[in-house]
C-alpha cells in the first residue's frame, strides 16, 4: 500500500472541483483522508483542500493522472522527464497526455508556463518553449514529457453570479451501455423488496406499442411491481393488444397497420364499459392477458389518471384530476424504487408527490424528456435514454428468467 | 370470395388519396381493381377514382371501414341502420366510427350533414339532428349508427401552391415494436446474400459506447457484413474497449469512469500507430477483438475516413477526405443493403454516394438525425429510431444465434 | 410562351411520384395538362402518365431539370451534348448534374447505362465508357455532358406490401427560414378573420418560460385570438410572471432565479382562489397584464382542462377531464384556423376533437413532439420546429405592428 | 441591514448541496460568511456548515425560503405559527411551502416529523398528526403552518460509489427567455473586444438555411467576429444564397424549393473553383453578399475544414481534417469568446483545442447535440438550445442596432 498526496486551489467548493474529486476517488474505489480543507469566507476568497489517498502505487498512479483534468496536482510534484521520440508522428510510451488547463512545467529548476494549452496533447520542451503538439505533428527527436512529474496544472476559474447561462451537462447520455444499467437496477428492486419496501410502475402507452406491455405482466406476475400508474392510452392499448392483437391499429405481431384498426381501441374501451370494469372483464374472460389482467389476478393495485386527451374513457379511469393524483397519494407510503415507462404526463405528475428519498428511474428515448422530468425537482431521479420496449423485456428477463 | 366497390372524388393525385388508399388495400393482403380513373387535366380539376375489391366479406368489411379515413364510400352506401342505446355511456356493438371528415347520413332518403365532424365518436340521429357524440355523452335511448351503411364521407380538400409549411407526417417514430423490424431486416440481409450482393455497414462511435462493438464483431465473423466504413472514433473505441477494456474511458464491462480514462484512447492510437496500421496491430496480437480485429482476420475492407475532430488518428485512417470518399465509393458497387448504424457524417457522406436501388436503413436514437439523412435526397431510406447498441445485439443474435 | 411534354413511367401512383411532379409542376407557378395516364389495374401493373408544360422557354427548362429527380424524361430527349473540360476539377458551364436514379446516355443512337449512379456528380462519356465522375476527380479534356439532351433516368421502384419499415420523410424540418413561415401564417389568419372564421390558441407553459406570453396578450389585445384552450401550467405561470415577475421562480426579465421561487406560482394560485376566478382577480387589480388578463378584458373565451400534475389548481380549471374536453368542444365550431403552441397534452387533446378541414400549426422546439401530434391523424397539421418564444414574437410584431 | 445564521449538515460537498446553496445565495446578491466548516475526513463522515447572511430583512427570509429546497435550517428555527384556514381550498397568507425533504415541525416543544413528505404542499398540525396538505384538500379551521419558523428540514443524503446511472439535470433547457441570453452574450462579446481578445464564430450550414447567413455578415462586417471556421456545407450555401437566392435550392426569400435547386450548389461551386478562391470570386464581383463576402471585405481569417460529405469542394476548403485542424490550431490563440452556431462537427473539432479559459457557446436547436458537445469535456461551455436563424438575427441587431 502506497500514499500520496494531492492538493487542489482555487474556487473548490462553488466550482464544484472539490466534490467531483472526491467522486472521482470513490468511484475508483480508494480511500481518502481530508486534510488542511480551508474553505474561503466569501465569495472572492479562493479556498483549498489537500488530500491523502491510499492504494496500490499504480491505482495511485492512474487516479492522480485523471484528477488533473479537475486541476489537481500532487503534493511535491517530482522531477520532469523528457523522452526524445525516436520516430515521426509516434509519441515514446507513458507521454503525458495534456488537460485544456492552464499548465506549468518544471524546466532547469523554473515552472515555466505552456504556451498553447489544448487537450489531448503532448508537451514538447525545446529551443526555449514548452508547447503542446498534436500527436500527428511530432518530429522525430523531440523532447516529450513522460509520466506526470514536474508537470502542475491551474484549477479552471468559475464565473459567478446571477448568469442567464447554463453550464452543459452530460449526465444524461444515449451512450452507456444498457445491460449494466439493467443489472443494477434489478439489484436495486431486489435489495428494495428485501427491504420490505415497494416498487412503483408508472407505464406510458409507448410501452405497449414497442412491444414492452407482455414484460411489464411478466413483472407483475412475479411480483416484482407493486403498484402501477398509468393513464387510459397505456390500459386501453393494453387490453386492446391482447384482446385483438393490435395496439393503435398496428398489428404488435407484425408491425403492419391493420384493417379497421382506426376504431379498435373505442371498440375494446365500449366493450370494458359495458362490463363496467377492467376487473370485471378479466372475470368475464373478456380480457386474458396483458399488464392490466396481470394487475387484476395478482391483486396489485393501479391507478389510471384521466386526461384531456382520453377517448372513452375505461370505466377505471378517474376523469377527475385532483381525484386521480389523490388516489395516487394513498398508494405512494412504503415506495422505494419508482420506474417512470415513456411516461411523460403521469411522471410529472407522480414525480411531484414522491418525497424526496425515492429513488426514480425515467426511461424514455427522447432525451428531452428524461430532462424535463428533473426540471420539476425530484432529488433522486436517474435519466435513462433508451427504447423502452427492449429495455423493460431485457429487466424482465434478468428478474424473471428469460422469457 | 366477395367483390364490393368503392369510390373516391376529389383531388386524389396531388392530394396523396389514391396512393395511401392502394397502400392500405396491398397492406391488407387484398386484390384491387383500379376502374374508371378520370384524373383531372389540370391543377383545379378533380379527379375520380373507382375500385373493386375481392376478398372474404369480412376482410372488405373492415377494410372498407378503414378507407373513410382517406374519403373512401362504397358504391351503393347501402341503408342507415340505427341501434338505440340501452345504457348511458355505452355504445351499441358495431357502432360507426367517425373519421374527422366532413359526412353525411342518410336519413329518411334525404343525405343530412352531421353537424360536427369529430373522429373516433359515434353518430346519433335525432331529433331533426344528426350529430357526432363522444362515448362518454351517449344516453339510454339515443338512436346511434350502426354499421358504415347509409353513411358517405367527403375527402379533404388539398391547399395547393407554392406553399412554405410543411404537412406532417409520422413515418419516422420511435413507437414501433423493435422484434418485428429486426426480423424483416435480417430477412432483408439473408435475401442480399443469397442474390450474391454485399451488405455495408456504416459505424459511429456511439456503436461502441452502447456496448454493441462485439455484436458487429459477431456479423462480421458470421460473414453476413461485406464492407466496413466507419471514422476514426469507431475503430478507436472499439480497440480500446477491447485492449483496456474501457470506451471514452468509460469501463464497458462496469459502466463506469475509470481511471487514467482521459488519455486511454490516445495511448491505443499512439500504440497502434507505432504498429504501422491495424492489420499490424491484430498480428502482432496488440489487438485480439472487436469489430476492427474481425475484418482484419475474415478480410472484410473497411474504409476509415478522417473528420477534423480526429485525435491521433489511427494509422488507416484517410485524412483527406476527398480521398476518403473516393475510397469508399471503390466498395459500393454490388452493395444493395447499406445499414448506418449511429452515424452521421458517414452516413451522409455515404448516402450521397449510394445508387437509388440501394435499401438504406439508418438507426440512430435521435429522431432529428434520422430525418436529416433523409433531407438528403436518398431514395430508399428507412428509419428506425432506437438505441442501437440492443438493436445491434438482436440482430446479430437473429443472424449469428443467440449469443 | 413555350410548350414541352415529360413523361413519367412505372409505379407512379402507388410510389408517390406522380403527385410529386405535379407539385413541383405547381410550385413553380407553371400550368400543366395530364394528357394520356393509364394507371395500373393492379399492383403489379406499371403506369405512365404524359404532360403537357406550358410556360417561358428557361422556366420549363429548370423545372424539367428538377423533375428528372422523380423520373421524369423530356418526351423525344434530344441530343446528347458533350463538351470537354478545359481544365482539371471544373466542370464546363451547364453540366449536367446527376440523380442517383438509374441513368441511360444516348451515345452514337445507342442508350449506355450509366456505370456507377450517383448523385451530384457528373457524367463522362468516353473510352468505351459511361460513368458518373465526381467534380474534384474531372481531368481536362474529359468529355463532359452539358444540358438534360440526350439523358434519361428510371424512375425509382417501390417496394409494396405489408413493410414494417417506414420511409423517412424530411418534411418535418427544423432548418428553413422562419420570417416566411411566420409571414405566411399571418396570412393565413387574416384570411380566417376575413372569412369571418375563427382563430384557436392552444398553449403550453413554455410559452411563457420562453418570454412569449406578452406577446399572446398582444394577439388577444389585437383582437386575432378569438378563443384560447390551456392548462393549469400556462396560466398559472402567465399571471405569476406579471404578478410577481417570475415564471417557475426564473425572473422573466433577468433570466435568473429568484429568492423565494419554488413556492411562487403556489401563493400565486392560492390568491387566485381567493378571488375565486381569474376575471375576479383581474378586477379586483389583483392581476394587470398577461394573456389571461387579456382574455377577461376582451371577452375572448377561454378553457384551462385540468391534468394530473396540477398544483392547485387555478378555480378556473375544470378538473374533470371528460367536462373539459366538452367544454372546448362548444368552441370548435367557426374554428378555422388553430395554432398549438408549444403544447402537447392539450394540442393532441383539441386536434383529437377538430374536423378535418381546419388548419392546425403545431409549433415546438421539439421535433419529436411535433411528429407525435401527427400520430393522431389530425388531416391538415403542419409542423413548424422552432423555439416558441421568439416565433410568437415575431408573429405579434407581424400582426400588430412591432410591439 | 439584518444578519441571519444558517446551517446545512450532511455529505454537503459530495452531494453538491454546499455549492449549490453558495450558489443560490449570490445568485439572490447577497454576501455571505462561512464560519464553522467542518469537512468529513472520510467517505462515510458528515460535514457541517454554518453561514451568515447579511441584507434586508425581506430578502434574507425569501433567500432563506429558498434554501430550504437545499436542507438548509435557520440556526434558531424560531417558534411554529399556526393559522385556520378561513374557508376551504384556500390558504392563508404567508403559508409554509413544502419541500419534499423528511420534515420535522416543533409542536409544543417536540419536533414532529412530517408524515407524508410531498412538495408543494402545505403543512396542517393536529390531531395529534402534522402532515402535507396539497391546496385543494384544504377544510375551513384547518391548522396551517405560516412561514419558516419552528421548521426543519433534513439534507437530502446521497447514494455514492460507482453507480452507472447519471443524475439529472437540467441545465440545458430550450425553456428560458431568449432575450435575456442574447442581451448577456453581446455584453460578453463587448466585454471581450474592449480587452482586446478575440470572438470566434464557428457555423454550421442551418445558419444559412434558417435566414442566419445575411447576420453573421453583418457581425463581421461590423467587426464583432474576428475569426470564422466552418466547412464547405456552410461557405457554399452562404454563397448560392447570395448568387442565386437559394440555399438547398430552397428559396430563401420565399421559401419554396425552386426549379433546378437540386444542383444549384454545384454549380457554385464549380463557379468559384473556376475562379481559383473565394476571395478572387468576390473580388470579380461573383460573389457579393453574405458572409464569406464579409470576411473576405474586412479581411477576417476563415479556415473551411473538409468532410467526407463534401461535394466539390470550395478552393478554399483544406481536404486533409489534420491540416484543417492545425489551420484553425493557427487562430486559437488570443479567442477568449467562441460561438458554436448550429455546428456539430466543426463545433466538436474547436472544442477540442480550445484552452479551458475559452468561454464557449452552443447554440442549436437539437438539445442532444447541445449536450454532446460536453461530452468532450470543455470546461466553460455553455448551452442555448434554439432555433439558431432568429437568435443570430437579434444578436447582430444587438450588436449592430436593428437591421
């Protein structure tokens, strides 16, 4: 086990460099003590923070040379070492590949500033300049710096006060892969039941039309759902995919508009009225299988919340607004985990009466979507950007089995 | 085998009617007969269309019913059939389902308006009235149409000339069941291979970040992908996940950041480039898989065409692009299946260069993107709005078996 | 005035094609005559149609020009003219520019296939060879085509039946200038008030939280709103902003968020109650500008349709979902023109209950959303992809003077 | 002048809780002191801060207010006032709003956890229960709590430690006024030139095809731009715009596509390439207007990047992506502002080499591409997520006075 020291100036605290250190060490699984943190007293006063961090020397290593990218450097930043290419356009191995942060090298005893900072470079010390060179544009013989001694960078400056601008974030990305994000969040269903606690489905109707409804009974059915909210399109196309294998008038077995598919769901919704529940059709027979008839026999209960846009509407359906989310609130007591299914409405909706230590998953292929949700200030809420058929069929399958 | 006719006026051709309608009659697996076709000479004459259809009689029922929706009547409209409610709020089975056009009931011999043309209601006729009604507002006793007979609907008039807004249209959208698509498309790939034409494929990075660079591994080996084209950032991040196991220093094994993840993919270039090209690189077992290694062992060509974000690049990569282009326009003759799989700029670039005959399926989560490679003119591009990396993984473990 | 006649072959009709030429054929304001269309009887029978274009010699040559794009040839095409290039990478003046339709050249009274079809090139005649050459690769003294002489294209097969996959359309599109639309949208309302019609105003929150609900005052002031449908959400957020200068707790006029925000559209609503309607509110001084106010002095009746995530609500929103609908339907009738602004919930809810014949524009940043109103089968939606604020701005400034 | 002390408790600088509430409190233009910092040593150790405010009275209690949404507490949370509600549904004035943070209410000297936390309630003591109340649920003599006093609130914990889910959030939002952003960027971009750094425009092609082109000139030619990059896409359509008054053969003084528009930009760019450059077709009086014109009149450096999906391209375009890159690596220093205008590639490309100083703004109307752009990891980008023709326009009329 090894120990180093790194210290961190500057607007730590407001420019938030401070906590994505201290995540960066956690998330690579080391230990940290926080020493000589002095936070300035006002808003103009630069703080610091100096860190010790214990591991293996190249865990040590490799962290210290990412936490640059945040302005941190090691305490005693050692020796510059040069390395001469020995061939065009290939950098010698272990090059210190630059941040886009003001940056200072160590030469003959003096820190001497890089002329032309710019990310994912290396620096050349040479001819009285330290620059930084594009990996394309080395020359044979050049002097490379290598490792991270003698090299410190300059914490990026925060603007601050009452900006009209926002500062871009990624933290909702298209682009992670799914099957790890399916794992931990069954492991996060999982730990909830063993918990005691309940997990919530909020279903939009985009569920049943990319083919997710059969999967959301299957999870029903063995018991991972608890409650599930959803409105009169997702029941509606629900019960219609199952009672005449169309969901809008697209055929779900063959993805084809089917004849007299226009009218399916008023004739499914009129035939539900005239039985005069959802329950009382799946007694009937009338309705087999689906989300909704997994709901009825697992006796899990549901809310429809009505809306402007209902045709029929099912005779579940509570038409009046203020009526649905109260009933909603009788059911939110004991939820940990809330799954939002391509829900835009009923996820705003609930989102605003979960208090604020549920954890809530938004699934939706429009990231536009999984961002507004956060706009309405739930504390908890993870963006996932994906289609949400396959993804709901994928998290069946690893709670249920393959299906 | 019944034969009904029916009949559409107006502005048929330039108003798109004739050519949905005989879509929705092919779609429906029925025969037409196009009669009597009288299309107006000029831009303010209206055209007449008159069709007969074959099929079981309960085929051309439903399908009948869906034309109205275009401004299709039976010849011979048949008797209006009125049904009286016998509850409130439900409707008599069979009820007529209204389009939003403007129609007409025959009542008592005499062709009456309804009054308010609203769709997806019923129509009550009644005192002196005839009048489109929402589930919901039906009455015991109201007098409801049953069936289309006695029923004619009007097709919508056209605005025509020189006009700057757009008409919408719906057929890029994310609502689709993605099992179906995937089933036609390797159909698609199996008919390219057995007619002796070659499938291309056109990779962005967001192929690899999804986790899908193993599954376009697996059709390469499987031999069901002819040609490669991709950028700098594909063929990067898929060497780095396979050499260091991480992607944009994202770990793809876990999802997470990892450390010295910043300057990875530059220290793979750099490693790659020190090798002299990719096929070097996999000899020397720098690079053991991947989508890149499987082209390098199965002899699939792949162009790598540089884009002035490019770090390094890596040594195939054509830095001019004009060069590029040429390149890969080597490898297009004999393609008739080009997949784009998260990628912009070279699938633009590729489009452009494709023959009209060639089937173009563009996946991409981002709706925007699918509709702006076809602003580019291509004549047979689809659309699939889905996160390509379960896309890929399905449609591999279609083509490859489950793997 | 000149005369020339095109024709057209194969699946004309089913394909689109023919509906495309004429309205290309009418967008450049030409006159055309359809003499001599036989349609196919059946799927599989090819059509043709031959028109006469009537209009100045260079009119009719451009738009044969453009027409070859759908598979359109001159009737009798004329001589083949070559011209060869006077230098490398310049093509000579008039080239022909190429479709990426297969493509034959009358060569010494001989059809030549074109070898390698593509777009935007041009076509080189010479060494026993037709073939597309992109402009960079051109060599001096290349034989050249000049001129549309002597060419024919092929027009584009269809594949028919039962596809899963959907064709991309552009027509959506957010890249065109806005000043046009917004000039031809102007007219349009001026033309429904001319006609004594009226014009509809669906609005979303984002209407205000983009600084547009000044701007929709102007329009009801202005007397070109005659009725308004919202939610809670717009209304609230429209009399929070002129009541308290903050919209969702962001100051509307320093775009930063304000002390106190979070609860500011709660005390807004609960002062609102007290009065015990908007227009007791606005009488009372309690609110002084703003659409709503607008609408209480103009006598321009509104509807605020309640939904699930309503804080409140305003006493003026009618919670019950069913009631509401009903509600806005009393004002559809003498509806000609309706314009959803930056609304989803409530415009799919209004186009669900218009007729066929009224325009609607659907304006959002969203591209998704505007595709997904189209979804529900609205007839006449035209889609206009824009940021929603700065657009009602200038449609104010257009109809009522620069404000 | 009023003094309050506040204090926040938990893991406040991992879980952001201890900027944002710095944040909030100069945003609202207060000063602040942080006296008693006390920052975990560990991981798992809570931290604890105490911070006085100074200013008037109204301001420190609407501030304090706000922080609550944080788990902020007044140190001294003074007594619980309770007030009847005097009839149903309404509120008292100056009621207690919610958060949905665990709650405790002091009643009769013991702190009474809140039953059912949920925002934007009110809090309503007795029988023997203290609980949320949303508005309308309120009864006449229902116990209401008024203002802060006698509430606390607890920090919201964070989970931590290598989750692959991403929070939200929602800085990048199309929803904020327009005004108020472009009037905060001229005033950058003022604030810029007066210490004499450079602006840098970076454009895509939608400039021009939104109606932008014609402003971006009249920013250069007022001197605001001091560098342009862009790509073939962007100078081609800027100069068809001005030869031929198409862009995409779309008109863009009218709107509509045009005869012969399909190749109208090769023909430009055939024209320019037979003039050798762009400046030597402006100087022949080929090209007049637009922004390359501009450039070339106020001798303002561009750098054209290639791309693979370039047609021609322009003379000026340098074909070779890291040739291109190095031209602009040429102009990079001395930018201290730098507008990314509707540009993905180019944008990405820039970003890479621009040192973290660089403040940099993404306009586009596509908010996935607003987001990816920081997913490069420049330090000081910003997100405007609009219709990028109107924006430009009020900026150069900013900059320049109405045009």
């Amino acid at each position: 086990m090894a120990t180093e020291s790194v210290e961190l100036t500057g607007h730590i605290v407001d420019s938030l460099l401070l906590a994505k250190v201290l995540d960066a060490i956690v998330d690579a699984g080391l230990e940290y003590d926080l020493e000589e943190v002095e936070i300035g007293r006002t808003n103009t006063d630069p703080s610091r923070a100096r860190i010790t961090l214990q591991g293996e020397q190249a865990e040590l290593d490799q962290l210290i040379d990412d936490l640059q990218v945040h302005g941190v450097n090691r305490v005693g930043v050692g020796e510059t070492r040069l390395v001469a290419a020995d061939r065009d356009g290939v950098l010698p191995a272990g090059f210190y590949s630059t941040t886009n942060l003001a940056t200072d090298v160590l030469v003959d005893g003096t820190w001497e500033p890089v002329e032309n900072p710019e990310m994912d470079c290396a620096i050349v010390v040479g001819d009285g300049s330290v620059r930084t060179v594009p990996m394309h544009r080395l020359r044979e013989g050049d002097r490379v710096v290598v490792g991270s001694g003698g090299v410190r960078v300059h914490a990026p400056a925060k603007q601050r006060g009452g900006s009209v601008f926002e500062f871009m974030s990624s933290e909702v990305s298209s682009e992670k892969p799914k099957a790890l994000i399916i794992a931990e969040l069954a492991g996060r269903i999982r730990a909830a039941h063993d918990a005691g606690e309940k997990v919530l489905a909020v279903c939009g109707p985009a569920v049943v039309h990319t083919g997710g409804a059969p999967d959301v009974a299957r999870l029903v059915e063995a018991g991972w759902i608890d409650v599930l909210f959803a409105g009169n399109g997702f029941a509606t196309h629900d019960i219609e995919s199952n009672v005449l294998g169309t969901s809008l008038g697209i055929s779900v077995a063959e993805g084809t508009s089917v004849e007299g598919g226009h009218s399916n769901h008023l004739r499914v919704i009129n035939e539900v009225r005239r039985h005069g529940s959802i329950a009382a059709a799946v007694e009937a027979g009338y309705v087999v299988g689906g989300a909704m008839a997994a709901c009825v026999r697992r006796s899990v209960p549901f809310v429809l919340g009505g809306s402007i846009r209902d045709d029929g509407p099912l005779p579940d359906v509570i038409t009046d607004t203020a009526a649905a989310a109260d009933a909603m609130r009788e059911h939110i007591p004991g939820v940990s985990v809330a799954l939002m299914l391509a829900s835009t409405l009923h996820a705003i909706a609930v989102g605003n009466c979960l208090p604020a230590g549920v954890e809530t998953f938004c699934v939706d292929i429009n990231q536009a979507v999984v961002t507004k949700l956060a706009d309405r200030g739930s504390h908890q809420a993870h963006g996932i950007v994906t289609d949400v058929g396959p993804f709901v069929h994928q998290l069946a399958d690893t709670l249920c089995g393959a299906g």
